[in-house]
C-alpha cells in the first residue's frame, strides 16, 4: 500500500488527520443544545477543522506518492474537493447534534459522511492532469468506501460520547488512522500508466505545481496545529456561554423588574390534576452528582441554574460555570422537583426561581439565569404559556 511512497510525508499526512480529528472533536462535543449563535458558530468551526484536517491529510499523502514527473493539480476540481468535505462534515454535524439523535440518523449521517470523503477524494484525484492515464480498482474503490463510512460511523459515535481528555486523544487517534486508511487504501487500488497521447487527464484550466500545493499544505498544516493549541486552552466552555450570553443584546428594563418582582412570589402549589403551570409532585433531588477530573462532585439542588441535554448526559449550570452530569435530560426532569423547575425546551431545564428576565426572540423567547455569570437559554414556543404562567406573568397581564 505504501510502496514508492515518502515514510515520513505518510507520517506526518497520519499527523494531521489526528490533529485535525482531535480539534473537530473538541469543538464538536459543545455544540449540542440551544440553537443560539454560538452554538452555530461552533458547529461551522467543527465542520471547517474537520474539513480542513481530512483534505490536507488527502493532499500531503498525495506529495508523498510516486506521481510521474510534470503532474500538476487541476484548481478547480481541488478547490471542489474540499468544499465537497466541509459540506458533508457540516451537514452530518448538524443532523447529529439537533436534540438526541436516534440511531438511524446516526447511521445516515455516518453513510452521508463516508460518501462524502470518498467522493472529495476522487475528485482531488480528478483533479491530477499529466501525460498518463488513471484507473481504478473497483475492488480497492467500494472498500476505500466502506472504511471511509466506518471512519465517519466511529467518529459520530466518539462525538456523541462523552469526552475527557484521554477519551478525546484516543477517538482522534482512531479517526485520524481511518481515514488515513481509507486515502492509502484507495491509493494501493490506482494504476498509473504512460499515455499514448491525447491523455484523458490532459485538461484545460488553471493548474498548480506541486510545489505550489506543497505551500497551501504547509499553510494548513500551521492553521491546524494552531486550532489544535487552542483546543489545549483551559476553560472553553466559558467562553462559549460568555459569547452566547453578548449574543442576546439587552433588554427591556421593565421586562427585568417584572420578572425580579415575579421571582419573590411563593412557588405554586400542584395540583393532582397537572395544570399548566401546577405540575404535578415529583420526589426532589437535593443533590445533583457532576463529574470532574479528579472524581465525582455533587450540587445542591437550589445552586442549579439550568440543565443542557448533552447526549446521553447533562451540563448543569451553576451560575458561574457549566460541568458534566451523568444523568440524561428525562432522568434530570423526572427527579428534579418541578415545583422549582421546568423543561423550557426539549434540551433545556432551568430554575424558576433564578429567573430574571423573560424577552421575545423570533419564535420562541429567551430567559436569562443569575448568578455570577448570567447566561441564557431558548425557550421554544410550546413552553413560552406555561412559563408566563409560573413566573406570574398571565396573571399580570388578564
């Protein structure tokens, strides 16, 4: 598979998908939840990171194969090669990171995925123009398929998972050499051989050298392993709820006061039946546990500003930062009491006592938490009636 190719560009084209896997990764698995503006902006730089890891991988394996001499790369089809990876990474992200996603959308965008590096990989290698004929083993193809959709299966599931830092590592380690495998794997099933003339991949446009391509890799490689670096910084997840916080705007100074004046009112008493705004008891949680490095930590109840669905699991906000809960978000629902509480969206919860400003956006509304660092959560359009009615606002406007 690596015969006549350059070891240490096959290295360093391993290298790079792992980086570029790991950063994918790391964005990946924060962007699930609200659909706010940060969360969109996470999701785009997940599909870039990883678009740009798989592509460069592509490429720098391509420096490292014995190509005949005078091989140039045709722009057009390469600048469509990697539009066609960021789409496909993009599109299965977004799919996979709208509420909980079930095991069939888990698949499809796995399948959409794989076709989608398999097809940015023979179109770059459309993209070869030279004096000589390209062919390719059907064989070698609908493997280098099957890997490339495996490939892509294993990393949604890794981005679905939980993640801790040897967690992490070891989920890009894995993606990096798949796809890694899936590119050599199609390369072992190339035949290349002298054209007679009149070559099929003579073709007219823009072409670049291969030591022109060398220098767009080598850009891409330092673009890489600096998102890689920042992905190390401590404290991510603060400053994504800061920018989603900016991204609210301010509010109506009335809208505060009512809500803060709302907030002193005594919790509403439930009744057997369950009407809007009474649910009915629930046995309290006095503790929520919440996993940290060196083990797990638990908090009170009354110190809870809202919980996120994460996959499988929870963030809980405290007011000043947001940590891990191995319980799911209908586990979080069921035990939490919902005198105090209530599911404002399928992927939030939050503390009605805590509440201090109620504000109309688009559709739905948005509700900002205090604490020592306010953040804010979506409220959908279903739910904008019944927390009206627990917060007092239906009786103040009747």
């Amino acid at each position: 598979m690596f015969e006549g190719h350059d070891p240490y560009l096959v290295a360093l084209s391993v290298v790079i998908a792992i980086l570029g896997g790991y950063t994918g990764f790391g964005l990946a698995a924060r962007i699930r939840g609200g659909p706010d503006s940060a969360h969109r902006l996470l999701l785009a730089g997940a599909a870039f990171f990883f678009a740009v890891g798989i592509w460069t991988m592509h490429f720098v394996g391509m420096l490292a194969a014995p190509l005949p001499v005078g091989t140039v790369y045709l722009v057009l089809p390469t600048i469509i090669s990697f539009l066609i990876c960021a789409l496909v990474v993009g599109i299965s992200l977004f799919f996979v990171s709208v509420g909980e996603p079930s095991m069939l959308r888990v698949v499809s965008s796995a399948v959409l995925l794989g076709l989608g590096i398999a097809s940015m990989h023979y179109v770059g290698m459309h993209g070869l123009s030279g004096d000589f004929a390209m062919t390719h083993a059907p064989g070698m193809v609908v493997l280098s398929i099957a890997i490339a959709i495996a490939a892509a299966y294993g990393g949604l599931r890794a981005f679905l998972a939980r993640h801790g830092g040897v967690q992490l590592m070891l989920s890009a380690v894995a993606f990096g050499f798949a796809v890694s495998g899936m590119h050599y794997t199609a390369m072992a099933g190339m035949q290349i051989a002298p054209s007679g003339g009149g070559a099929h991949h003579h073709m007219d446009g823009l072409a670049a050298s291969s030591q022109m391509l060398s220098l767009v890799v080598t850009l891409l490689c330092f673009v890489i392993a600096a998102g890689f670096l920042l992905s190390l910084v401590p404290d991510p997840r603060k400053t994504a709820t800061a920018i989603a916080g900016a991204a609210g705007g301010s509010s109506d100074s009335a809208e505060l006061a009512g809500a803060a004046t709302v907030q002193a009112d005594p919790p509403l008493r439930p009744t057997p039946l369950g009407g809007i705004g009474q649910p009915p008891r629930a046995p309290p949680a006095p503790r929520l546990p919440l996993e940290g490095a060196d083990g797990t930590h638990f908090i009170d109840a009354a110190d809870v500003r809202s919980v996120t669905a994460d996959a499988h699991y929870t963030k809980v906000h405290d007011g000043t930062r947001e940590r891990m809960c191995p319980w799911s978000i209908s586990e979080a629902e069921a035990l939490l009491d919902p005198r105090l509480f209530l599911r404002v969206h399928r992927s939030h919860i939050v503390a009605i006592p805590h509440v201090t400003l109620v504000r109309k956006e688009g559709d739905g509304a948005v509700i900002e938490l205090d604490g020592p660092s306010p953040h804010r959560v979506p409220v959908s359009r279903a739910k904008i009636a019944e927390l009206k009615a627990r917060l007092g606002l239906a009786r103040r406007t009747a």
